[in-house]
C-alpha cells in the first residue's frame, strides 16, 4: 500500500495551498520592504542633490548686487530651474528654500557684521539666517 494513497487528495490540496499562501505572504513582506528601500535611498539621493544646488546657488549670488531677499528669490528660481532640468517636478518649494536657507548659514563665503565691530565673521555655521520679508 502506498502512503499517498492512504492521505485524502484534499488534505494535500489544502496542505499545499497554505503553503502557497504563507510562501506567497512572505514573498510580498520582502518585496515591500525592498521597494519601501528604494524609496527612501531615492529620497536621501534627491535631497542631497538639493543641498547641492542651494549650495552652488547661494555661492554663486554671494557677490550679487541684490538684497537679501532678491537673493534668496533668485536662488529658489536657480534651484528650481535646476530641479526641473533634472526632472525633479514634484519638490516642495518649501524643501528648497529650507535647503538654500541651510547653505546661506553654512557657507563661509556669506559673511556677516558683528553688530558694532563693522567687522565679517566668515566661520561657517555662525551667519544670521535670511530673513527675507525684511530687506537689506
């Protein structure tokens, strides 16, 4: 006598449909955690691509004759514009010019008067922040 014979055909029928669910199951929890990666690795990718362009923006308007606020109005055109180039379409306009606000702060080549001393301070990371409702 042989065992398969013995075991109802639908017991194996259910026994290998389980199977099949749990193994399926599995299959899709990986799948999302592997696309919930990419998503994130795409987001870190794209945000240092900004930092990089408000970076270069900001530099390069450092000896512009505009205030502060025409800067910074500037930079977010030169950001976006660079953005779109690339097929960034969909970033917020706030994620850019929070991006250019960081570089102003950080970057060594925007310095600022010590009130009193009339003299820069050109370390990086002590700039006062723009402000740009106020004009310079």
């Amino acid at each position: 006598m042989n065992v398969i014979n013995v075991i109802p055909s639908y017991l194996i029928t259910v026994t290998a449909s389980v199977a099949f669910f749990v193994t399926l199951k599995l299959f899709q929890t990986f799948i999302h955690s592997k696309v919930l990666h990419a998503k994130t690795q795409h987001a870190r990718e794209q945000w240092a691509f900004i930092e990089q362009m408000a970076e270069t923006a900001v530099n390069s308007l450092v000896n512009a004759d505009l205030t502060g606020n025409e800067k910074f109005v500037k930079a977010t055109e030169i950001v976006q514009s660079a953005l779109n180039q690339q097929g960034f379409t969909n970033v917020n306009v706030k994620a850019i010019k929070a991006a250019i606000q960081s570089a102003y702060e950080k970057s060594p080549l925007t310095p600022t008067t010590v009130p009193g001393e009339g003299t820069a301070d050109t370390v990086p990371g002590t700039v006062a922040a723009i402000d740009p409702t106020k004009e310079d």
